[in-house]
C-alpha cells in the first residue's frame, strides 16, 4: 500500500502526467442554453425508470457557468492535465451544418483559462452525447454518423487545434455499443443484441476518420483513442469458465482494441459474422488502424466469469445502474459475470482489484506488438457519499478509500510498467483520475459518486474531499523537470 503521498511521490517517473477527467454531459448542465440542442441522452434520461430515482441530467454540476471556478480548484490542486469533452450539439446543434459560436466560445475559453494556469488541455471528442437528430437517423449503427463525427473532428481542430495537447477521439466505444445498443441502459436504449455489431464498427470507423480530420488539419497535439479494458479472470479451472472468460474477453476487450491495434476484428467475430452482412472493408480497416500518438486505457476492475446463466438474468449495466451488487450479463448469454470472493468492492459493487491494473497493462504489451505510448484515461472509484464533518469550520469528507484505490492503482500502474515489471515494455505517460468532482454517473444518475471534489446538490457548493488533499500532496511532492508540460504542445511530443 502507497497511501502516503511522499511514497507515491518518488515513485512517479519525473514527466508523468497526473491528471483529473471529466466528460462535458455528466458536469456541465445548461443543455438548452446559447443554443444547444439535443443529444440521445438529454431523451433517454428522461424516461421514467432509466436512471436511478430518475435523477435529471439537466443541471448536473452547472460546470457550464462554474467553469471559472473549476479550474482554479484544478490550479490548486495542481493537476498537469484536464480531460474534458466537448458536447457536440453545444458546437454544432444537430450534429451537422453550421457550427454555434457561444458552443464554440465556451470551450476557447475552458482552453485558454486552462493553458493560462499552466494545465494542458485533453479534449475528448465524442464522449457518448450523440446529437438527437443523429440518433433519430440510427446513432451508430448508421455509417453516416462515422463521417459526421470526421465532420466534427474537423470543426474542433480548426477552432482549437493550436491549442490541444492531446485529442482522444472515442471514449469507451465498447460501453456505447454494449449499454446502448445491446441491453438498453444508455441512450439510445436499443436493446439489439449481437444485431449491434455495425454500432461498433461504425463508432470505430468514426474514430478512424476523427484521427484523420485531425491529421489533415495538421494539429500539434497528440491523437489517440480510449478503450475500457477489464482483464477476463475464468471463475475456475474449469475449461468452460475458461472459454467463457475468453468470449467475454472478445466481446468487450478484443472487439475494440484489435481493430485499432492490429488492423483486424478477432477470428471469432469474423466467424460469427460470416453470414451476416456485417463485412468491412480493407479501406475502413485502414482508417481504424492508422498509427496513434497514445492509447487511453480505461481501467476501474477486472471481470470474473463463469459459464451458465448464472443467477436471476439481469444485466449487469442495470445492477449498475441500480447500484446493486449483482452481477450477471445478458439475459440468455451462456456465462455470467461473478462476484471475486473476499473482495472489497466500490457503491457499484465493482471489485477493488488494485494488481488487475498491472494485468491489464501486461496483457496489452503482450497483445499488441506496436502499442503506442499509454495514458490511464481514467481510473477512480464511487463510494456512498460522506457525511460532511465540520470541526472549527474546517469541513473534511473522510473518503480514504479513494485515496487507497487511486493510490494503489497508480503505483501498480507505474511499478508495472518499470524495468523488471510485468509490463516494462509499455511506456505509460500517465494517469487521470475519475473525476474531478461527483457528477451525472449516466444510468447511476447522482447515486454514484467518483469525485474529488463533493457537489451540493441543492447549493453547487464544491467541498474538497480528502482524496482531493491526498492527490494535491502528491502533486506537490515529486519531482518534476525544471519546465512544467503545459502550455505544452512542442514539449508533450519531444
Ligand atoms: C467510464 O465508463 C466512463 O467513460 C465515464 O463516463 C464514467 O462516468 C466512468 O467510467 C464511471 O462509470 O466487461 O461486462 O464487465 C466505465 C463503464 C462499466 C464499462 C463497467 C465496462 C463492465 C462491462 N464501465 N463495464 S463487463
């Protein structure tokens, strides 16, 4: 355990980037202001029962008019970085046609407040907010949102493509297609099952023509792209939990990253598929797979499995979002997501596996020949939220089990990849915490709290949670280069 700050401090290489991650539906609010529209989620939210206690996205952590204010507490913490993303409807109402100068004006000036307190910019382009009218088109499983998004990419890179230090095109595209279009839990609430494929080729094909708008319009920042990955543990010795483990890992893991990695879906999808239609071409196999800056790894916990239904079937995006430990995956599915005994687990019941961290890196270093360089584009952990002491004044939200999740992640990610680690050949360039502040969790709503920062719900106040001191110290303690990375763009890719 590396809770002590100082010891986490001497551990971090000296040009490792600590950063903190947002995404702009889960914090910023204001979503019919200066002329937004909407997205997928703003509809899908508002269905009765979709999201815990059916909690509104509408508000979330007003960030839209706090922002000034959010990143002076970032100042003061003293991150390197922020990652953010930029809500497409809020730039380009409708997801196509002319773009909105206040949605553009409100990102040139999170930038440049940003660079201005020395904290360099990772903007996310498509964070799961699709525009209304594209997802009234079909979302994702029509080809013509990847080109839309290129669109997009190409709008955002003349705006602020001086400015980036790092682009990430699509987060987590494997939560989009499984929660959105296979089972339903987020928008658009299609529940298609295996009929979701092209959902996933066509939000990589997006990725694909993203990197390329970003290419062409000759940005200086870095490009890459961020996946979720859960290292598949088999429940057993038994060859059939085996098997399970590994369809899952095909399902969730594989899917994503091999066509981005290695230029080709797995052997089992392009046998499942066989007799459908689903056939991309060498041309869109290529766009996937140009060569990348970075790769954002997404680690929260590794998967355990078993063969069999498991118990009851529910799925278990909506044990999440009930914020149940319960596990299971879709109803019907031969095998079942299980419980990892004697484990602590988080508000979602996701197991605190801190030494997954460095499987996850290993296994991506054995995968994958030609990984690029990798950041954790997010890593953090939800806990019931805290009762709010108050001695003489000082208010102090006790949240160390945060404190040991990040601790013990950052130092497994960090010890893992050093020479004589389980992953050495993987050079991690950093770390970014979810989240800067308790914000709209998706189908969790405000129930699930991952934040350094606690937010009032009725008040917006910010409180600094323990964590929030925790990180600040570590921030302050190691060593750095005489020349801090932000404003940062010639520097980030020496
Ligand atoms: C991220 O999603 C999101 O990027 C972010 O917006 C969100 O707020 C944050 O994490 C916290 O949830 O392999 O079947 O076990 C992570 C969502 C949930 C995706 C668990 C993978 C397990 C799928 N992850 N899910 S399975």
């Amino acid at each position: 355990m590396k809770a002590s700050a100082k010891d986490l401090a001497a551990l971090l290489p000296s040009r490792f980037t600590l950063g903190v991650a947002t995404a702009a539906f889960q914090i910023e609010g204001a979503l019919a202001e200066d002329g937004r529209t909407p997205a997928g989620w703003d509809i899908f939210a508002a269905r009765p029962g979709a999201i815990v206690q059916d909690h509104s996205p509408e508000v979330a952590c007003d960030h839209y008019h706090r922002m000034p204010e959010d990143v002076a507490l970032m100042k003061e913490l003293g991150v390197d970085s922020y990652r953010f993303s930029l809500s497409w409807s809020r730039i380009q109402p409708g997801g196509s046609g002319p773009v909105n100068p206040a949605g553009l004006d409100f990102y040139d000036r999170l930038i440049d407040l940003l660079l201005a307190n020395g904290i360099a910019p990772m903007a996310t382009l498509y964070h799961w907010d699709t525009p209304l009218e594209l997802d009234q088109a079909g979302g994702w499983m029509n080809r013509d949102t990847a080109y839309r998004l290129g669109e997009f990419a190409a709008i955002a890179a003349a705006a602020y493509g001086d400015r980036v230090t790092r682009w990430v095109t699509v987060n987590e595209p494997a939560t989009v297609s499984t929660n959105g279009y296979m089972l339903g839990m987020h928008a658009p609430g299609e529940t298609l099952m295996l009929k979701a494929l092209p959902s996933v080729h066509h939000q990589l094909l997006g990725h694909g023509l993203s990197l390329q708008a970003l290419r062409a319009a000759n940005v200086p920042g870095d490009i890459g792209i961020t996946n979720v990955y859960s290292p598949m543990v088999p429940a057993s010795i038994n060859p059939l939990d085996k098997l399970s483990a590994g369809l899952m890992d095909m399902a969730q893991n594989r899917l994503y990253a091999d066509p981005v990695l290695l230029g080709k879906y797995p052997d089992t999808i392009r046998a499942a598929t066989f007799f459908s239609s689903f056939s991309p071409s060498s041309e869109d196999m290529e766009l996937i797979s140009q060569p990348l800056d970075f790769y954002g790894l997404n680690y929260y916990m590794p998967t355990r499995v078993a063969s069999g239904p498991g118990e009851g079937a529910v799925p278990k995006g909506m044990a999440e979002a009930m914020g149940d430990d319960l596990s299971g995956t879709a109803p019907g599915a031969p095998f079942h997501v299980a419980s990892f005994p004697d484990t602590e687990t988080t508000a979602y019941g996701w197991p605190i596996k801190p030494e997954y961290m460095g499987v996850a890196l290993a296994e991506m270093a054995e995968r994958y020949p030609l990984l690029p360089p990798v950041y954790i584009t997010e890593g953090g952990a939800s806990f019931e939220d805290l009762e709010i002491r108050d001695p003489e004044g000082g208010r102090i939200i006790p949240d160390e089990r945060r404190v040991r999740y990040l601790a013990d992640h950052i130092a497994t990610a960090v010890e893992a990849t050093s020479p004589g680690g389980a992953a050495e050949s993987v050079e991690l360039r950093g770390y970014y915490v979810w989240s800067l502040m308790d914000n709209f969790e998706w189908s969790g709503g405000y129930k699930q709290q991952f934040g350094l920062l606690h937010v009032d719900r009725e008040t917006q106040e910010r409180t600094r949670k323990a964590s929030f001191y925790w990180l600040q110290e570590v921030l302050a303690a190691r060593h750095r280069d005489a020349v801090p990375e932000a404003p940062g763009l010639g520097q980030a890719t020496a």
